[in-house]
C-alpha cells in the first residue's frame, strides 16, 4: 500500500484496507502455485496398479491411489507393520482413529515407501500425537501437473525392472484408438486435472506395476 501511494510511511490502514490486502496476497500467492519455476517441492507418489484397470481418480480418501495400514504413531514418528493394500508415499494425507485431522507423512524414516517389505517401518509426520496400534489409510493429495513416470516390474527371477512413462497430453491421448488395449504394463499416462479428484489415464491397460 506504501509502494503505490495508498498509505504514508508509518500509517496504519483501515480494517477493510487490511482486508483487501490479504485478499490480494491470497490471489497473488494462488497464481504463485501454478508456476512451476516458484514451486520448491516436486514430491513422488507410489501407485500400486491393479491388473485390467487403467483409469484411476486421485485426490482425497475416496481415490483409488492410496495405501490402508496397521500402524500407531508415537510423537512425530509413525510406525507401520504391515501394508494391508495400496502404497505408501511421503506427502500422503493419513486418518484413523485418534489421528490428528490433516496429519501429513513428511519423510522417510526407516521404511522407504511402497507396499513390499521395504514399506515396514517408520515414517516422520508433522503433527506430534499419540495413536496406538490401529488401521490407518492414506491418500496423495490431487497433483497439478504430472511431470514424469516410470512404472517398475517385478521380473520372473525376483528382481525389478523400471521402465519409463511418457506423458501424454489429451490431444495425443484422444489419438489412441484402443484405450482398453491389454498390455503387460503402461508405457504413456495421461493425467486430467478435474475437480475434485483428478484422474489418470494409462495404456495400454496394465497387468502389474
């Protein structure tokens, strides 16, 4: 208000001039988020892919990317024992009984994510609190762009194998002719932004991953 002349040095603005400016800083702040250069943060998600599906919603607890868990938390640390479906990733929303509303996974701990053994262990979260062994699900909050994928396959032999995803946009997706071809694993992903979850298209029409 200073800077364009509204107010003089020292002065104090109104309660309505406070509040358009806060209006203003919001808008300013929203229009931030959508530039990729001002994000500071670009976080993975891990999606376990179920055979003969190839469109899946994100975005709250009712989409299909998410994990379901027996864990407890102590302090800031949760602690899981088991993955009973879905994979774990940092940045997932987490519920349950006795969790705090919004408690967030902020990083890693001792497990490192997914849905092997790997993903048995403990994670950070930023909200400290005290929840005893209990079921605990999760779900990635609704991206605003999908930059890259790569899908990993569990070979014959026991070991894995990642293999990129391109990402597609809707004109070159509308140009697949058989959506629903069968595939061992998808090799292009095409993400629309709808509201309030958005949704992710693979092909071909996977059969692990």
């Amino acid at each position: 208000m200073r800077a364009i002349g509204a107010l003089a040095t020292g002065e104090a603005p109104t309660a309505d001039e406070a509040q358009d400016g806060l209006e203003i800083l919001n808008e300013f702040l929203e229009y931030c988020s959508n530039q990729k250069q001002l994000v500071f943060c670009i976080q993975e998600v891990i999606h376990e892919l179920t055979a003969g599906q190839y469109i899946y919603t994100i975005g709250n607890a009712q989409s299909d990317v998410g994990f379901g868990a027996t864990a407890s938390i102590s302090g800031d640390v949760l602690t899981v024992t088991a993955v009973l479906a879905g994979a774990i990733s940092v940045g997932q929303i987490i519920s349950g009984t006795g969790v705090t509303a919004g408690t967030a996974i902020t990083s890693l701990g001792t497990g490192v994510g997914g849905n092997g053994s790997g993903a048995l262990g403990t994670y950070y979260v930023q909200h400290s609190q005290t929840v005893g062994s209990t079921t605990i699900s999760g779900y990635a909050p609704r991206p605003l762009r999908i930059n890259s994928a790569f899908v990993r396959v569990v070979s014959s032999i026991g070991g894995t194998l990642d293999y990129p995803i391109a990402v597609i946009t809707d004109e070159e997706y509308e140009l697949i002719g058989l959506k629903a071809l069968n595939g061992p694993w998808p090799r292009a992903l095409y993400y629309q932004p709808s509201m309030p979850l958005g949704v992710l298209n693979y092909w071909p029409n996977p059969s692990q991953g």
